[in-house]
C-alpha cells in the first residue's frame, strides 16, 4: 500500500519515507520469507467456483481494457446506440449486463425473443422459494408481509394490505411468464 494512503491509525507512517522504503527494501530481499508468505497465503485460499449469478461474476476477474474503454462510451451513449457497443464487449460478463440495463431501461430496443428470455428469468427467480436464495423472492416476501400484518396496526395494515395485493399480482404475472409457450 502506498504511504499516503495509509489510515491515519498506521503507527508506521510516522516512521519517515527512509525508514519505511529500508523496512521494504530489506523485506523484499528476503526471498526466503517471501515464499513462506506466498506459500501462507496460497494455503489459505480457498477456491471458490465459478458463481451461476451474473452479479457474482463481476467480481471473477478484471475487465480487459478495450472493454473499460467500452464501458465509458456505453454509458454516454444514447439508449439506442448502447446495445451495438454492447456487442462489442470482449467479457461475456459486461455483455450480459448491458443487455440487462437495455431490457430494464430501454426493452423496446431488444428482440421480442430476448424480452421473453428475460420476463423469464426474472420470473423464475422472485417465484424461487429455495432457502439459499442471495434474493428476496415472492414467497420469502409474502411470508415476511404475513409476520408484519400480524403485528401491525389499522394504518399499517391499509398499506401492508396493499403491498401484499401487489406482491399476488406480482406472482400471478410471474407464473402467466413461466407458463407461455
């Protein structure tokens, strides 16, 4: 880490610029100690496999730099010329979370095909009542909704209703997704 950007609570950066560059110095020429830290460190790793969410992926690896070049022009870009520099992205990853923000902000731009594949996934995922979920789901939400209408008073219960009308039509859209041809 740079000095500079040490925290303040860093007794060692009042050590003095020669100081802290003989400490490095002197631990970097300890191959010895080196290897054991690799070594240490690499021991202690554990190797997660590849996650299946897309919002996971985002942190497997960094981007390459066409794409962060990319990644600038996209978000200046005008809705409708976003999708072309999409298809330009060299990381699937970056692909597939543009195509999500034009299917949320702009699915007008998308082919009808694409719009059902994403109608469709999003539905599977918020009917999902797998425990191990990283969301929120329906089920998870209506449970929750119930828990608080037990408890809530008459102006909470107006608006909890509602929510729960919501959350049924919600679900009701959800299933007529999942259930098209």
């Amino acid at each position: 880490m740079p000095v500079e950007n040490a925290p303040a609570i860093a007794n060692a950066a009042q050590l003095g610029i020669d100081e802290l560059t003989r400490r490095t110095d002197f631990l970097r020429a300890d191959e010895t100690l080196c290897a054991r830290l690799i070594d240490a460190y690499e021991a202690a790793r554990v190797e997660l496999p590849p996650s299946p969410h897309l919002e996971q992926q985002l942190y497997d690896g960094f981007f390459p730099t066409e794409d962060e070049v990319l990644m600038e022009r996209f978000h200046l870009a005008p809705w409708e010329d976003r999708l072309t520099i999409v298809r330009m992205f060299k990381d699937q990853r970056l692909r597939k979370v543009g195509q999500r923000l034009i299917y949320f902000e702009r699915p007008d731009l998308l082919t009808a095909t694409e719009r059902v594949r994403y109608e469709n996934a999003i539905a599977g995922r918020i009917v999902n009542d797998d425990p191990e979920n990283l969301w929120l789901t329906l089920p998870l939400a209506a449970a929750q909704l119930g828990e608080l209408i037990e408890s809530a008073d008459l102006a909470q219960l107006l608006f909890l209703e509602e929510h729960r009308a919501h959350l049924a039509e919600r679900a009701e859209r959800a299933a007529q997704a999942l259930s098209a041809p």
